[in-house]
C-alpha cells in the first residue's frame, strides 16, 4: 500500500470510527430498522383489492416473494408496485437527512471540520454510515418477509438466483440512493423538513427505475450493472456532495 493511500485511510478512519460510534448509539437507528422489519407484516395483512369480477376482498400479494419486487412486466395492482424492498431507499435517504441536520443544526458539523480539513471526508463517512443502515434495513426486511410468508402461508415459489441477484442489486444500489440524498441534506443544512420532503420527492422520482433495475428476474449481468452505475452515480452525487460542503457555508 502506497504512503498516500495509508494516510488517506488514517485521516478516514477517525471519523469514520465515530460515525459509526454515533450511529450505535442512536435510537433512531434501532427504530428504522425496526419499522423495515415491520413492513412486511404491515403489507401482506393489510394491502387487499375487491376482485373486479365477484366483488370479494382478495389479498394483493400471493407470494411472499412479492414483497421483494415481481418478476418483469408482472407488476402488482395499484400501490402494491410501490409495496417492495424498494421503500428502504427512502427510509435510509431520511436516516441521512436526520444525521446530517443534527451536525449542521447543533453545530457539530464546525468541531468535526475545526480537526478534520478535509471537507470530503464527511461526505465518505456519511455515505458508509448510510449504505450501512441501509443494509442493516434491507436484512430487517428481508428476515420479516420470509417469517411473515411462512406465518400467512403465501406461497414461495421463486426463481432462486433471481431472487438473489435482485437482493445483490439492490444492496448496492443503496450507495445511489445515499450518496444522492447527502447531497440533498448537505444542501439544506439544518433545515430538516425540507431536507425530509426533498428527500421523499427525489426518492419518489427515482422509485419507479429502482423497481425495475433489478427485480426478480434478475441476472448476474443484471448486478454487475448494478455494481456499474452504483459507482458511477455514487461518485458523481459524492462530487456534488463536495460542491456544496466547498460552496455553502456551514451555519
């Protein structure tokens, strides 16, 4: 490992190390992972449509695997094409949102530059922190799902790499979702509903090329495209993120 690398990850580590420290101990973290894994349950009990042809109340979802996404072209009635993994996207962007406002609003944000100079370390730091709960969500979800399936007995027939390489690409599409909505929470600073209602509109535009990017009948050039624009978008959204820790003050 070269010098400039070893000492890119030495300045990186402390404020990485505490990120992940303030994270832990954070409620609010435990609870957006709870509320992932309370999801499922929500979904598969609650989300019916009357049958068009007898009038009686049928259930949305027949599969468990549903709750994930669908296969192509075999989207679920009305707001259950909304009702899949995918909500985490936003979650995790209003996770960041919560983090972000706190350092700008109480003035943290000034200690950690006063010994950090380098303004893009925060925005890597933000960002590992971000994919991470997101992560964590996405295990949550996942874990609910396939308890909540058994439970309700919904079916489980499913193309298995399918299913896993639809999990795969979502995992690292989260490093798109994150890195964009740290540049949104970057932007408003302090000023958390905005920063919230930005977060879910932006999240709400790009909700529909995250269903179909990967979903069920996913393949492994289907992650490996994933894995491509994850890091294409990601830097990109990262350099804006950068612009306006450079441009904006910090109060």
């Amino acid at each position: 490992m070269s010098k400039s690398k070893s000492k890119t990850i030495n300045r990186l580590m402390p404020m990485i190390k505490m990120d992940f420290y303030r994270l832990f101990k954070s409620p609010l973290f435990y609870i957006m992972v709870g509320i992932a894994a309370l999801i499922p349950a929500l979904v598969l009990g609650m989300t019916v449509i009357p049958d068009p042809e007898t009038g009686e109340v049928i259930a949305t979802f027949t599969n468990t695997w549903q709750l994930i996404s669908f296969k192509g072209g075999e989207g679920i009635s009305g707001m259950g094409d909304f009702a899949t993994i995918d909500m985490l996207f936003i979650f995790a962007g209003i996770l960041m949102a919560i983090f972000v406002a706190r350092d700008y609003g109480s003035g943290f944000v000034k200690n950690i530059f006063t010994v950090h100079s380098k303004k893009q370390d925060y925005a890597i730091s933000k960002t590992a922190v971000g994919v991470f709960s997101g992560l964590c969500m996405i295990v949550a979800y996942f874990i609910a799902t396939v308890l909540m399936g058994a439970i309700m007995g919904k079916s489980f027939d499913v193309n298995v790499s399918g299913l896993i390489f639809c999990l795969l690409s979502k995992a690292v599409m989260m490093l798109i979702f994150c890195s964009l909505f740290l540049a949104v929470a970057i932007f408003f600073k302090e000023k958390l509903w905005l920063t919230i209602i930005a977060t879910f509109l932006v999240g709400m535009m790009l909700y529909p090329a995250a269903i179909f990017a990967a979903n069920l009948d996913a393949t492994f050039i289907t992650f490996i495209m994933s894995v491509a624009g994850s890091l294409l978008l990601g830097f990109g959204f990262y350099c804006l993120s950068n612009l306006f820790l450079k441009r904006r003050d910090l109060v």
